[in-house]
C-alpha cells in the first residue's frame, strides 16, 4: 500500500481514492471508500486494454458474471462501470496475508491447516463454477487469508484478461507452475483446471514450494505438462492422496470441488484457526504476485481483489 501518485484519480465512481494498493496488466488498484463509508477495493482498467476492439464488451459480461458469484470463501464485486472512459470495477476489501506472503515469511503449514485451506477454497470453487466460471488462475497470491478463512480473488475477471494476454510469441497467458496441462496446451479449459492448479496450491502450502519446480517459463510448462509432481516431502497420506489426485494430467481424473469437500469436511471455525500461520503477519489487501498475463512480476496486490492485475 502506498501514497496516490500525482496522475492518479482522486475519486472513480463516486468511491473517494485513499491510497494504491497496487498496479499490474489488468489497471490499478486502489483503496477506496464508498459514499457509505464502507472501504473498498477499486480497480481502474489500463487505457491500452481498453483500446483493443472487443475488450470492453468481453470486460462487461464477465463483470455480469461475476457479480453472481457470492459464497462466503470470495471476494465479490459491489460496484463497475465497463462504459466509462476508463473501465472500473469495486470488490470487497479484504485485509490479510496471501498464502504467498504467509508461506514465503512463515514456512510450510502443517497438514490439518492446508486441509482446512482445501475446504474453503473447494467451496469457493463451487461458487465460481456455478456462475458459469472458470476461474484459470489460482495461485498462492490469488488466495487472501482473512480472519474468519480463505478467499479466492481474481475471478472471473481473469477471463477476460488472459483472453486479451496472448501474445504473437506463442507465450501462454498464465502463471507457470500453477496452470494446467490443458492450458499450457491450448486445449479446452473446464471447472476441473481450477481443481488442478488448487493441488499445485495446495503443494505449495504444503511444502513451500511449486510441486514441479522452479526455473525457466519453457521449462516449467514442459514439466507440467509431461512430469510426476513433486510432493514427496507431503507426509500426511490424506493430504498426499488429495493433492495427488487434483494434480492428475487427465481432467477426467481430477475430484470435482464437491467431492474434494466429501473428503476434507466443509469448512468451519476450527479450520480458520488452523489457517493462521505462526507469529503475526502484516495486513494487506493482497500479495505481491505474479500477474495474470503474460509473466513479469505484478508490482502489488492483484484484482478481484488481491487488489491488483
């Protein structure tokens, strides 16, 4: 979170600007507040998106989408404006760590805790998929630790983004390590790529690290395509047979969200506790993350609101 800079607006909306809360290849992002008084989350589209012929419209059927989503495990949009000169949309604020954040200060979680954190974010997959989205990029600081449990961030939206993110290189829109195979190759993307990248979440909350490494972008998409992940270090055969399973290469392989909460139990307030790493965090409204498209590092938190892509 920082000072507004000099060309940034003092009020979008009707929503009154207090600080940056980040910047990456979808707008900024902003903390507001609305003429309620409520803090929000306020997100200003970049002007050379908004260029391209068939943004705008794309933009504004994904925020009708997404404005249907509403479980407890999202953060949900309150506000958007996808005809003003500068598209705009506003999300809940929520106040706390990403895993990125959590995992990268406070180590690996132990296994109760990434289970809790599989409940509650299949739960807010079954919310995205029943708005007839995809969410295409979840990641660790796409996932918001609040007080009272998880939030996935960044969907929907996302859509409309990595729609607009190829380039004429052939780079694949995305976050390596954490997409699936169908996405690295081009092929159909369904509900159950979520369920693949939520197992390479949950490895990464598990062990501290991507379950198929770390190096080149070329490199880590062959590795997810073609490899074994590595979750060797994931003791608890529960949490090892889960991820295992979400991480299969064939999506007809992969549990659904709602089988994956058969299995973990549906998220409750002993889970929340569980989630709480070691020793305090500071609190932010989203992680300093990759960005949603084509692969640089994102400047701060991220969208829907990690507040900022």
């Amino acid at each position: 979170m920082s000072a507004l800079e000099p060309d940034d607006p003092g009020s979008v909306g009707g929503y009154r600007l207090i600080s940056r809360l980040g910047a990456g290849g979808m707008g900024r992002v902003f903390l507001g507040r609305s003429p309620g008084g409520r803090l929000v989350a306020v997100k200003v589209v970049h002007a050379e998106l908004v260029r391209r012929p068939e943004f705008r419209d794309r933009f504004r059927r994904e925020v009708e989408a997404a404005r249907k989503v509403s479980g407890a495990f999202t953060a949900p949009v309150v506000d958007a404006d996808p005809d003003a000169p500068l598209p705009w949309l506003v999300t809940s604020y929520i106040a706390g760590p990403s895993l990125e954040q959590a995992v990268v200060e406070r180590g690996p979680f132990e296994a109760g805790a990434v289970l809790a954190l599989a409940a509650g974010l299949a739960e807010a997959l079954v919310s995205i998929h029943a708005a007839n989205l995809v969410h295409r990029d979840l990641k660790p600081s796409n996932v918001l630790l609040a007080e009272d449990g998880p939030r996935v961030i960044d969907f929907g939206i996302v859509r409309s983004v990595e729609a607009d993110s190829i380039t004429g290189t052939g780079l694949v829109a995305g976050s390596p390590g954490f997409m699936s195979p169908e996405q690295v190759n081009g092929d159909t993307i369904t509900p159950a790529s979520d369920v693949f990248c939520l197992g390479a979440v949950l490895a990464f909350a598990a062990t501290g690290a991507n379950p198929f490494g770390e190096g080149p972008t070329p490199a880590l998409l062959y590795r997810v395509v073609h490899n074994t992940p590595d979750i060797s270090t994931v003791t608890d055969p529960a949490l090892h047979a889960l991820i295992g399973d979400c991480l299969a290469k064939d999506p007809a392989r992969r549990p659904t969200p709602r089988e994956i909460l058969a299995r973990v139990g549906a998220p409750g307030d002993e889970s929340t506790t569980a989630l709480r790493p070691p020793g305090p965090l500071p609190r932010q409204v989203g992680p300093p993350g990759a960005p949603t498209d084509v692969l640089p590092r994102d400047t701060g938190p991220g969208a829907l609101p990690r507040q900022a892509t």
